[in-house]
C-alpha cells in the first residue's frame, strides 16, 4: 500500500502516543533503549500490518 508523508507521520505519532500511554514506565526508569525501541516497534507493526517493524532497524536509526 502506499502511503502520503502525512498518513505516515500520522500514524508513526499514533504509535508514539501509544507507546508514552502504555509503556511510559519504560522511559521512566532509563532502561535500555533497546527496550523502548522494540515496543515502539510493536505499536508501528499495528498501524501497518502490511509492513514488518523490526526493532532493530528501529533502533540503528533513531
């Protein structure tokens, strides 16, 4: 599927959002951002399941 820049940004801060409301305990306790980025990884497998978020890739970009 292809998507706008504006759906993208969208749903990535959808993500974001869910991520701060779910898992704040995880930014709160300095844990390894390996951590942070593998669930925010999950939450942008759910806004696009046609796509495969790896937490890894995630993470050697941020």
């Amino acid at each position: 599927m292809d998507y706008k820049k504006e759906e993208i940004e969208k749903k990535v801060w959808i993500a974001v959002e869910l991520l701060f409301k779910n898992d704040a305990f995880l930014l709160e306790n300095d844990v390894n951002e390996r951590s942070v980025s593998h669930k925010l990884a999950e939450y942008i497998q759910t806004q696009f399941p046609e796509w495969h978020a790896n937490s890894i890739f995630l993470f050697n970009t941020i």
